[in-house]
C-alpha cells in the first residue's frame, strides 16, 4: 500500500478536534503569510525612498519573538494577535528631528509608500489568479450551449448564442456572464449576444430565482461549454478573474450599504476561518484517481488578498486609503494638514474599525455554535 500524506491528512480532518486545530493553523498562516505581502510592500518602498524605518511587524498586540538589526536598528517583531501588521516609519504621525522621518519625503514618495501595500496584495492576487485559472478543470466560454429542463430563458435565448453583455455590463468569459446573471437577474434584464454572426439585443430576458441566506439571485438556467486553454485563453481568463473579483468586492459593498444584504453577509477572521476550513476539507477530499480535483483554498486565497487590496485603497481614515485621501488634498492644495488633526481622524478610524471587527468576530463566533 502506498503512503499519501494527503489521504492521511484527510482522515485527520475527519476528527473533530483536529479539524478546528488544523483549520486555526490554516487560516493563521494564510492571513499572516498576506498581511506579510502587504507590509513587505510598504517596507519595501520605505528603505527605496531612505525612510528611517523603526519596526516591521507581523500581527498585533504582544510580541511573540523578534529582533533588531544590528545594521539598521530595524526592528522585526512577530505579534500575537493574526489581526494586522503594521511597518512603523520615523515621523508617520508624529513630528520627528530626523531627516529622513516619512512626513518630511516628497508627498509624491510618501503617496507610493502608502500605496504599496495594497499594490502587493493585487499583484499577489494576479499571481494567483493566473495559477487558479491554469489549475482549473476548465474555462468557461460565455456561449450558451444546453438548456436545462423548463429553462424560463430559453424564450429569448437560443444555443450557440454568444454573449457580449449582461443588463449592460460587458462579460468575457463564462463566469462574468454567470456573475451578472447571478446578481441582475432577479428583475428582467436586456442581453446583448452575437447569433449568427449578428449582434442581437434581447429586452427583458427573463430568469428563475433563487434564494441564498435571504437574499434573492437570478439563476441561470443553461450550461457554458469549455474553452480550451492555451495561453491566450488563460491569460484572457486570468484578466477577467480579476477584474471580476474587484468587480464583486465594490457591488457588495454597495449592496450591503443599500441594504440588500443585512449584518450577517459580513464575515471577519473567525468566519474566514469556516470558510478556510471548509475549503481545506474539499482539497484534501477530493480524489484525482476519481476525476475529482477541487482548489477551493487557492481561490479563498485569492479572494483574500484582492479584498485585503481593494479594501486598503478605500479613502476610510486608519486605511491606507484615508491616508492616501490626506496626501491627495496635500498635493493638490500644496500644503499638509496638520499631523495633530489627522492623527486625530485615524485615531477614531482604529477605534471605529476595532469595535466593527469586535461586533464582527462575535457574530461569527455565535453562528459557529449556533
């Protein structure tokens, strides 16, 4: 018999109290391996533009272990909480004598320091994007190629139809087309498809629902057939992945301001946890020697670290994006907001995110044990 470390791994999450122990690890390792991405970004660009930099940290609250560079004098710490991270800069919030304190850089440079972290997560996210859709069992063509049974759209839809836009969002590939559908559907919507080499509009294209946690979905009633990767094909997939994926981050946004998703849709480390471990399970479950091949933490990944960029990037003070907004006014105006005052702003922006990611870990706690 041979050995597999991963159908012996899979029999351990088969145990209970192994499955939480591993799933912790799991995700632990995910969210500090990203938040690293993230802060190597800001370091990086940190000693580029000669920034005195005073400590690099992984996580939050208490040290773990660390060190100091004797060169340097950095400080490389890992904390206890897998929460955050932060790079400490001379100067970040704080008037400073040296001269290579941040706030005294060109408010060009400080703009890509405090860019930068974000900008690894998306790169990062690209990387994986292009390893998910290269791993992938197939690439969906946005074609409709079968009904299923009683398919409501197949009044207005015919097979071999390409479609070009969904309710006026244009789609590529497969998965746009079923996104749109996913989130437009719910109300009769216009397609725009290519039949018989003619563009066609269809008004008013009508789809089943369906209903997930409380909110309602179209349903889309036809399969996509498979395109075949070559490179052109992935790297045309790989672009719309991520498109779609910071595409889907904004609408939930929006839809969660708007109402169409209520508190219980946001999930904080706890329920990524669920989330970490439930696609872990998958991976390890699934058998290659059936057909079966699942990469479900990969696009977790994925996801993850886009949402980590995407979000950053928001003009929400504490985020790098609020500190963006402050340098943005900086250059346009020519001159700084006084570093009293807009510490001021962040100081209340950690407190107001501390609390939501309070409320947030509790929710999902409850509905682990719910």
């Amino acid at each position: 018999m041979v050995f597999s470390a991963t159908n012996f791994l899979a029999g351990l999450m088969n145990n209970q109290a192994v499955f939480i122990v591993i799933t912790a690890l799991a995700t632990i390792l995910l969210f500090g391996f990203l938040i690293f991405i993230h802060e190597f970004g800001h370091y990086l660009t940190a000693r580029l533009f000669k920034v005195t930099v005073k400590e690099f940290a992984i996580g939050m609250g208490p040290k773990i272990f660390g060190w100091v560079s004797k060169k340097t004098g950095i400080a490389y710490r890992v904390r206890a909480l897998p929460i955050g991270g932060f790079v400490s800069m001379e100067g970040e919030d704080e008037e400073s004598g040296d001269p290579n304190a941040f706030y005294k850089k060109a408010v060009w440079k400080r703009m890509i320091i405090t860019a930068a972290g974000a900008t690894m997560n998306l790169i990062f996210g690209t990387l994986l994007a292009f390893i998910y859709i290269l791993t992938s069992s197939g690439l969906a063509a946005p074609v409709v190629h079968k009904f299923q049974e009683d398919a409501a759209s197949s009044k207005w839809l015919k097979e071999n139809d390409v479609i070009l836009k969904v309710d006026g969002e244009a789609v590529f590939t497969g998965q746009e087309a079923y996104y749109e559908i996913l989130r437009r559907g719910v109300e009769p919507i216009d397609i725009l498809v290519k039949r018989d080499g003619e563009k066609v509009l269809l008004e008013d294209v009508v789809f089943g629902k369906q209903t997930e946690q409380g909110v309602q979905f179209g349903a889309q009633d036809f399969y996509f057939p498979r395109e075949q990767k070559t490179p052109l094909t992935v790297m045309k997939h790989t672009v719309s992945q991520m498109r779609l994926s910071v595409k889907m981050i904004y609408e939930s946004l929006f839809d969660l301001v708007t109402g169409r998703y209520g508190f219980e849709a946001v999930s904080g480390p706890v329920g990524v946890a669920g989330e970490v471990g439930g696609a872990l399970k998958d991976d390890l479950q699934a058998d290659p020697e059936k057909g079966q091949s699942s990469n479900n933490l990969l696009y977790l990944a994925m996801i993850i670290t886009i949402n980590l960029g995407v979000m950053n990037l928001l003009p929400i003070p504490a985020l790098d994006g609020g500190r963006l907004f402050f340098q943005f006014v900086e250059l346009v105006f020519r001159k700084p907001i006084p570093h009293k005052y807009e510490g001021y702003i962040h100081g209340a922006g950690i407190v107001i995110l501390m609390v939501l990611m309070a409320l947030v870990a509790l929710k999902d706690t409850i509905g682990l044990f719910g």
